[in-house]
C-alpha cells in the first residue's frame, strides 16, 4: 500500500465454499499490494468490520439464493459501501430480483460461475482503477494498474471503444490518416459558404468528410423547408443515405467556408478492403453521429413538449381573457342598460311627480271644500262626522269586513246600507248607529253619501302617497353611482327597493325584522338599491312565488348587516361555490338576475362600499348576508 493513503479495502460477501474461496484467492492476487480482501457471509456485518480508516472500493456479492436486492439495498444502509463499486457473482442462469439495484444505480457489474480464469482478476482490476480514478484522477496507484501494454485498465482495450471516447477533431484525424494510406494522399477541397453538398432525393455515389468547418441539414417538407440538425451533423456526410437506397435523405449545406475530402462509393469500398481502420473508425464516427443527432431529436422533443405546455399556458390564459372580455362586454351592456333604465325612471319620476302633486293637492282641496259645503247644511256636523270618521282610517281584511257588516246591519236594520258603510271604510258601528238613530231614511242615505265621500278621499291621499313613494324610489334607484359619497340610510334603500318589487311579492309573506337603532353607511343610494332589488327578486324566483320573505337589518362590530333569508328549495352544494363567479346562472343559461344584476355584479357593488356578501344555503333555508361599514 503506498504511504500517505488511506488502506483500501476489497469485499467479497457470500457464504462459504468453493465459489467465495475461488473469488477470493482470484482478487487476492489481483490485488496484492494495493487492496486487501476481507470476506464474510453478509455483507452489511462484513463491512461493518472493515477498520475505520480503510476505504472501500470494491463489494463482491455471492449470490446465496436470497433476494439480492434486498442485500444490496442492506448494503447500502452502510456510507462506505454505498460508494464502492458492487459486482453481482452468481450461479444462477436467471435473475428476477435486480430491478431495484439497477434502477438505484447500485449494480457495476454482473459475473456469471464459472468465469474464465485469469479474467476475472483483470476485470476487478479495471473497476478498481476507474473507481480510483473518479475518486482522484492523480491517485498514485494508478499506474499500478495498467495492461502488460501499458494501457490503463480503465480504457477500453477495443479500438472502436476507444474511439467512441476520442473527441470530434481527434475521430476526423484518425479517419483521414486512415484513408490516405489506403487511397493515398486525398486531395482537400475549399467550398463556399451555401454549397450543397447532398441533394433530397436524390441519389448519392459516396461520401464527404468535413475537416473544417460547419455542415447543415435541411429537409423540404409541407410547412416549409426545415433545419433539424446543425452542430450535430457529424464529420462524415452521405454515409447514412446508404442505407435509404443511395437516396439523400436531408439537404447538406455548408453554412461557413469549409474544408472536405470526396470518397466515392468505389474509393471508400476499396478503403475498407485494404485497410481495417477505415470501416472501425467510419464506424464510430457514425456512431457519434447517431448518438448526437439522437440527443438533438430528444432535445427537440423537449422543446416541444416545453412549446406545447407554454402554447396550452398560453392558450388558457387567452380563453380566459376572451372569457374576461366577453365578460366586460356584457356588464358594460348590463351598465349601458342599467343607464337607460336610470334615466327612464328619472323621467318617469319628473313625469310622475306632478300630476301625483296635482292629485294630492286636488284632495286635500276637496277636503277642505266639504268642510265649508257642509257648515251650511242642516246636518253638517253629522255628515261631516261621517267623512272625518272614514277619511283617516286604513283598509279592513276581508273577515273585518264580514263582521262589521253583520254588526252595521243589526244596528241599521238595512243590509245594503250597512253594504255600502263598511266599503266606504266605516270602522265604528256603535257611532254610526248612534248619527242615524234619529234618522229618517233620506237622512240615512245622506250619511251613507258622506261616509263614501270620506272613503274616495281616504282612497285618493292612500294613492297619491304611493306614488309619491314610488317616485322617491325611482329617484334613489336612478341616482348615479359616481354621485357624491354620502350617508345612506338603509333602512330607506330597502324601502325604496320594495316599493318598486311590490308587483312581484303577490303570493309571498313578507317580514320585516329591522333593529331600533341602525346606523347610516357611506356610499351611493342607487346602487345598493339595486342590490337590494336583485337579492329579493333572487329570493322570489327561488320560491316560486309562494313563500315566506324576511328581510332582516342589524348591527355588528361597528358594521351593518342586512340580510335576505327565503324558505325556498335552497341552493345544490356544488352551485353554490360558483354563486359569484361572472355571468354564472341557474335560469336555463340566461344571462338575468334581477334587474339586470348577476351576484358577480352585485358582489362588485358591496366591495366597492368596502362591504362584503355571501350566501350560505341548505334546504328549505336560504339567506344571502351583506356586512357593511358603519359610517
């Protein structure tokens, strides 16, 4: 062992008998003086008894039955062992239980019994000194281990071996010394940049070596012509069209000024015939050749297995921008028609409000007008009893009125009389039977005129007041949302939007549940309103028109919630996560929410007041919440 280096050791693991001894005693003289062997039967319990200091080059494993994957994965449990070189010794004719080793990168070598004597010494001698050499390539036991030639053993003895490991320039050189002795020295031809040297399709009668230099390869095809090989052309051109019937199968052109020999077909057969170099040599450089143009066809398959993942990238990222474009295009179209509607209820409202102000002043005159006719007439207190007792009272129900009919008719002994009282809104048999107790029946007509008088005032401020109320409504929903940012009651925006939803509530039990103190929030009138319109109308649809409505408002950490709860059939599981994505509907693929709200849009409003809304939804139970900052 040479001085300074750590002591190399040699396993060789397996149990007892003539094989073990035979291996043993074979790398035991393979090895004297630069590795000492050490055996046993399993190799972790061996390795683990190599000395501390020593290096572990080489494991031997003797088959003995077992799985040896599993003993080789045991043996590379240990650091030492999982860096040394591991050979397989076997008996066996086949072998089922290597796939692990091979794939881990764990197997050098496999050495069927009987070897060839001598052999196996030199073989274990050649991985030893390649595995010396990746460890150190200047370690000074590698002279040691060379052939009786003086080669090292861990180069190939063969020669097309050896030149498969030359290098390009050096592969060119053997090969035209090899041709100049069998043909003589061969004439260098100087061409042009452009010069094709091969033509597609078209026969080839030898070959070209190219010593300087740079050679392509196109071919025409239906897209076009095409570049596929450039750097890894190789040194010889025309050699694999030989094997394509003398038919080029690329275009070769020189793309810088170069420096080739020509072979004809009959120079290159004579070459072969008279000198064995030219065909090994040839036959490397088209291995070479091969390999390269092999890792360029991977390379390029690479490629387009790259271009083809950033094309689909790209390709996605398109369907989504022209799924977002058509998105805009739509809620600009939602915008422009929320516009128009805008200014359609701002005239409406102009239209409506002053024949309404017209009508209301008008009753409020008729009022005032039966009050001075009536301070004329005999009966005026009476009548104008009658009219005072009707005008400010609200509608019965129905079971009100049947009551109050029986009740006016046994005071008044008259049905229709009694008929005609409770249409016109009376309330309180007991003061109208005492008005038309002293009453003849002239009188009691005279009443019954008065009362419904009262009642068509009554009915005449009842509708001016809703129509003012629808106008106030309209005038909020028409406001514009780039307004001035101001409180906003929400209870009124609720209002407003109800008022102008009214016709769609028929069939449906509306409640109100609003907190006795709810404070204002910053934002636009107008566009909550809308939300507020598109969440109800949401809930409609869902109950089909018959159901119960609650409409609830409270406070919570500094912020407002209102919510919108149906009793409806609910929303499915896997609906309901999709609720805001854009222009996603339930409604038989139209684009309709509302009044021209999608939830998407919706949830865009309430962002924008710093808010935030969701929906939470099981059967028989829906409610969509919206949280807004307290101003």
């Amino acid at each position: 062992m040479s001085e300074g280096l750590a002591p190399t050791a040699v396993l060789v693991a397996g149990p007892p008998g003539p094989v073990r001894d035979a291996l043993v005693a074979e790398l035991s003289a393979a090895f004297a003086g630069l590795a000492a062997v050490h055996t046993g039967h399993e190799p972790v319990t061996t390795a683990g008894h190599l000395p501390p200091e020593a290096t572990l080059a080489l494991v031997a494993v003797v088959d003995d039955g077992t799985d040896v994957d599993a003993r080789i994965a045991a043996l590379c449990t240990d650091e030492r062992a999982s860096r040394a070189c591991t050979v397989l010794v076997t008996e066996r004719a086949r072998h089922d239980d290597l796939a692990r080793a091979l794939d881990e990168d764990h197997l050098a070598a496999v050495i069927g019994v009987p070897w060839t004597s001598g052999w196996l010494g030199e073989h274990a001698r050649s991985q030893l000194a390649r595995w010396l050499r990746s460890q150190d390539p200047d370690d000074p036991r590698l002279p040691r281990l060379e052939s009786e030639e003086g080669r090292p053993l861990e180069l190939p003895p063969s020669s097309l071996l050896r030149d498969l490991e030359l290098d390009e320039r050096a592969l060119t050189a053997r090969l035209v010394d090899a041709l100049d002795r069998a043909l003589g020295p061969r004439p260098r031809l100087r061409l042009p940049e452009g010069t094709r040297l091969t033509h597609q399709g078209i026969g080839v009668d030898g070959v070209i070596v190219v010593l300087e230099g740079s050679v392509a390869l196109d071919r025409d095809s239906e897209v076009g012509e095409l570049r596929l090989h450039h750097a890894s052309t190789g040194p010889v051109v025309g050699l694999l069209s030989l094997t394509q019937q003398r038919r080029a199968f690329f275009t070769a052109r020189t793309t810088t000024d170069v420096e080739v020999i020509h072979i004809s077909l009959e120079q290159l057969e004579h070459a072969l015939a008279v000198e064995p170099e030219v065909g090994g040599v040839m036959a490397a450089a088209t291995a070479r050749a091969l390999a390269t143009r092999l890792r360029r066809s991977e390379q390029l398959q690479v490629e387009k297995v790259k271009l083809n993942a950033e094309l689909e990238e790209e390709r996605r990222q398109l369907a989504e921008a022209l799924e977002e474009l058509e998105g805009t295009r739509l809620e600009l179209v939602e915008s422009a028609r929320m516009a128009t509607l805008g200014e359609l209820s701002a005239g409406i409202a102009h239209e409506l409000n002053n024949p309404a102000s017209a009508v209301a002043r008008a009753a409020s005159f008729i009022a005032e007008d039966l009050g001075r006719l009536l301070a004329r007439h005999p009966r005026g207190t009476a009548l104008q009893a009658a009219i005072e007792m009707v005008r400010d009272r609200p509608p019965l129900g129905t079971s009100q009125q049947r009551q109050l009919r029986r009740e006016l008719a046994d005071a008044l002994g008259d049905d229709r009389t009694a008929r005609r009282l409770v249409s016109a809104g009376v309330h309180e048999p007991e003061r109208v039977a005492e008005l038309a107790r002293d009453l003849d029946a002239e009188e009691i007509e005279e009443l019954v005129t008065a009362a419904e008088l009262g009642g068509a005032v009554r009915n005449l401020t009842l509708g001016t007041g809703r129509v003012t109320d629808l106008v106030d409504s309209l005038r909020s929903y028409a406001r514009p949302a780039d307004a001035t940012v101001e409180d906003v009651d929400v209870r009124r925006t609720l209002d407003d939007a109800l008022h102008l939803v009214a016709h769609r509530l028929d069939g449906i039990e509306l409640t109100r549940e609003d907190a006795e103190e709810l404070p204002a929030v910053e934002g636009f009138p107008g566009p909550l309103g809308q939300v507020w319109t598109n969440l109800v109308l949401n809930a409609v649809d869902a109950m089909d028109g018959a159901g119960q409505l609650t409409i609830r408002t409270s406070t919570a950490d500094d912020a407002v919630l209102v919510e919108v709860v149906d009793d409806g059939p609910g929303i499915p599981p896997e609906v309901l996560p999709r609720l805001f994505e854009p222009r996603f509907t339930t409604k038989h693929g139209r684009v309709r929410y509302g009044l021209g709200l999608g939830l998407a849009i919706s949830q865009r409003i309430i962002h924008s007041h710093g808010g935030e809304i969701t929906v939470a939804s099981e059967p028989g139970h829906t409610v969509a919440t919206v949280r807004l900052p307290a101003a």
